[in-house]
C-alpha cells in the first residue's frame, strides 16, 4: 500500500499476476494510492493479517480507506479503478481460483460499503503494472508489453 498527496509523484505497484491492484484517488484534493492485495480473506491467517492487514482483501481495503481520508480524500470524490486478478497458471486448473476469490472478496466489501468501480481490467492470463499520476489520477496499466490508459 502507497500513498501520496505530492504532485509528480507516480504510484506504482508491478507483476499483479491473481493479486489485485486497487487504485483510488479524489481529484479535489489530488491525494491518491495503490493497494496491492494478495488473497482474499485473512481468516487464512489470522496471524499474518495482524503483522500485514494489507495482504487480505477483507482487512486491506478498510485500512487503506481510512489512510487516504487521513489525507483529505472523501468517499464521494473517490474514482476507484481495479487491476490484476490473473489466472497465470499457463492454461492449466486455477484449482485455488485466487485470482477469482480476490476479486469477488473486493466485490462485496465495496458492495457493503457502497463504494463504485470506475474503471477494471481483471481476470485473463497475464499480469499486469499498474501506475498511478498523482498530478491528475491517470491510470496506466502495462502488460505484455502493451501500455494502455485504464
């Protein structure tokens, strides 16, 4: 988890493979991060969850919520975008469907708390970087060398 309120910063978090990159950022104020969440639910591990809250869908996203309004962020300004969510296991069985999991696990905590999904590039087979200009909230996501604005 990365934040930041300083222009010219950019925010960038590399190889979200099944794990999800939850950017967020509130124009008015110009404070923005990225959240990178590897499994779904910290029930797993509890022990883990209390050392690394960010590691777990479930914990995560709260945290990370209440830092960027620390900063000056309101949840009616937010513009939510979602990469990552890969199945990267080359065509084989996602027998755990991590990927999958984080992103219904994301679904449901954004759902209870009315939080909206602007912008999503999830699931398929590659991984992706995801950057995020605190200057203006752009999005870039770079994957299998394409770059593209999300």
């Amino acid at each position: 988890m990365k934040l930041s309120n300083q222009p010219g910063d950019v925010v960038v978090t590399h190889a979200l493979g099944s794990c999800l990159g939850v950017s967020v950022y509130d124009p008015q104020v110009r404070v923005g991060g990225i959240l990178h969440v590897m499994m779904p639910v910290s029930s797993v591990n509890p022990d883990k969850a209390k050392l690394n809250p960010y590691m777990f869908v479930d914990t995560a996203l709260p945290a990370f919520f209440k830092k960027l309004y620390t900063l000056g962020a309101e949840k009616k300004r937010l513009v939510v975008k979602v990469a990552g969510g890969a199945n990267l296991q080359n065509g084989n069985s996602d027998r755990f469907a991590i990927g999958k999991r984080n992103y219904i696990s994301l679904k449901k905590v954004f759902w209870k708390n009315g939080v909206l999904i602007h912008a999503e590039d999830v699931g398929g087979e590659k991984a992706r970087t995801m950057y995020l200009h605190i200057d203006n909230g752009r999005v870039r996501l770079t994957s299998a060398g394409q770059e593209r604005d999300l």
